[in-house]
C-alpha cells in the first residue's frame, strides 16, 4: 500500500488501533485501504470520508461508536493509504463501485449497516443510490456537511457577490496542484477559515491539518475536478433510504442552502441537524454530534429490524401471527433540529 497518511498520533482525534485491516479491490483494480473496528455480530456502521482525508478522520467517531458498533473505515481512491489510480478512474461512478465493493468485503452475508459520508464520502452514497447493493446493504444513511450539485457556485471560501465569480474562483481552487507545503501556522489559519468554524480548537485545527496536508495535490486536484462538475440530485431524489442531515451553519464549502435541498429532494429524510457556528469539518468540530445521529439511525433502522426479525423467526413464532408492519415514511420530511454550541 502506499505511505501511511499524515494524522495526529495522541489525543481524541488521533486514530484508533483497528480490529483488522483489509485490502479491497474495487473497479480499474483499485485498491482500497479498509479497517474494522468494534465487536463482531454488534450492529455495523460504514463510514465514508470527504476531499483530501482519511480515515483518520472519523477518528472520535469510530473510537466512540467502536464501543458497541462495528464501524468500518476505508480510504478513497488516493487518500491515506489507498494508493493513486488514473486519470480515468475519478468520477462520482468511482466513488459509489468502491462504496459497493467495501460494503461486500467488510459485511457478512445477509448484513446490512448504516452508512454515514462526509462531503465527498456523503456524494459517494448518493452516487450509489442506484445500485442494488447499497439498497441491499444499507439500512439508513447519514449526510453530513455535503451537498449534490453547484458547489463552486454556493461555496464562501470566496465571497464574492457574482455566482459567475465564485464559480470560476472556487474552479480554480478545486483544480488546483499547488503544494500545501508543511503544516505551518499560516497554512492552518487558512484551513480554519476555509473550513471550519470560528471556535475550532487548537487541536481540531491541527489534525484536520495534518489530514488535509498529507493528500498529494495531484489526487487532490483530480477529485477537486470532479467535485467541481458534480450534479447528483437525481441520485438524491432515488436514495430510497431514511436519510439524516448534519450541517454546520457556518461551512463556507457546502453552506447550509446544500443541506436544505438535499432535505427538499430526499424521499425519506429524518431531519436536519443545523449545528451553530460550526464550519464543514463537522466529524471533527462535533463528533458527540455526529455519533449521535448515527447511534439514533441505527436503534430506529437497523436494530430494531433486526429484532423484529429475530422475533418474528423464533420458537414463538409459530403461534403468535406477525404484527401487520408499519407502512414505511414516505414524502419529504423537513424536520430541522438545532444544536446549541
């Protein structure tokens, strides 16, 4: 595989030790660097992570959930420790075969998870909204500070009044192969801005940094041109999945108008979770967040399937008839939740 990514190595956001490691093929013989953390046979969490990141992103999460979940992390194609494919492998098809091809080789037969994404890793499951495999696999779904489409036009990094003016400037950006250099003051006061919330610790801001940095600036800019044409509503509007929202009200990436689309567009959405003052790198900026709203997706979408199941197909089973099923929420549910600072 290739050099191990950049990521703080002490404290609550360095990565957790994983259970087991894997390699898992995917399209183009891309290989995708994936871990398992937790106990065997808990309920499964899959998490997908954005632009220029890692696993080691999810590091609060995973260690929280890892408690009693099984959480799986991979590396998208270039990031970490997934090594670099070529120019023809980067596109939003990419991104939703190596969702498909980490579901298979890290559940068991029969085992469905629910799968969060962050920005990149949140278009990853709506890319893959048709395939019968995530419908197979996936339970519910979490997005989380992402959005499907004109996100050069939307975004704030520059902030400018003309959309044509923040489209081109924000291209450019997404494009570009410039080195980051090292993680220097400078560089993390520019991180902070572009992505993160005004009261992003000390901490927070160092390892988003050292992430971001470690991602080599032609993967970057392969990836930034995808994201830089990217138009998934359609997918959107064909996740059949109960599908929960997280944004910051302050991500200058994917402002808060992506949020509400995605919720206008859903076919089942369980609300949206607007958390004051926080920037994109809401993972890191609030992981009690969004762990919570990953435990409660899997207590209402996926234990509680499977403890039905389990009735249902017990001893008792025989003799006491099934409760005629609930009929599953459909329409645009707008529910809007916010989270104190």
């Amino acid at each position: 595989m290739s050099r191990r990514p950049g990521h703080v190595t002490s404290g609550p956001y360095a990565p957790p030790v994983p259970r087991k490691t894997l390699t898992v093929t995917s399209t183009g013989d891309a290989r995708l660097y994936a871990e398992i953390h937790g106990p065997e046979g808990a309920p499964a969490v899959v998490l997908a992570h954005g632009w220029t990141c890692s696993t080691a992103f999810w590091a609060p999460v995973v260690r929280d959930l890892a408690a009693d979940h099984k959480v799986v992390v991979y590396d998208q194609r270039g990031h970490g420790r997934s090594p670099a494919v070529g120019a023809a492998g980067h596109s939003t098809d990419a991104l939703a075969d190596d969702l498909v091809a980490v579901l298979e080789a890290t559940l068991e037969t029969g085992e469905r998870a629910v799968i969060g994404g962050h920005s990149m890793g949140g278009m990853t499951i709506m890319a893959a909204a048709d395939r019968p495999q995530l419908r197979e696999r996936a339970a519910a779904a979490l997005l989380c500070s992402t959005g499907s489409a004109e996100l050069a036009a939307e975004s704030r990094v520059f902030p400018f009044r003309s959309p044509q003016g923040r489209r081109r400037a924000h291209r450019l950006l997404l494009g570009s192969r410039a080195p980051l250099g090292p993680v220097s003051p400078v560089a993390k006061w520019a991180l902070r801005y572009a992505t993160m919330g005004a009261g992003a610790t000390a901490g927070q801001i160092e390892a988003c940094a050292r992430i971001v940095h470690a991602c080599p600036p032609g993967v970057r800019a392969r990836w930034g041109k995808v994201l830089a044409g990217l138009e998934l509503t359609g997918g959107v509007a064909r996740l059949e999945l109960p599908t929960a929202i997280v944004a910051g009200t302050a991500d200058r990436l994917t402002p808060l108008v992506h949020a509400r689309r995605l919720a206008s567009v859903l076919p089942d959405c369980r609300g949206v979770t607007e958390l004051p003052g926080l920037g994109h790198m809401t993972p890191i900026e609030d992981p009690d967040a969004v762990t919570g709203r990953l435990r409660e997706l899997v207590r209402d979408h996926l234990a509680a399937t499977a403890t039905a199941t389990a009735t249902t197909t017990g001893p008792e089973a025989a003799q006491t008839p099934a409760a005629e099923p609930a009929p599953a929420p459909r329409g645009k549910r707008q529910t809007k939740e916010k989270k104190s600072a």
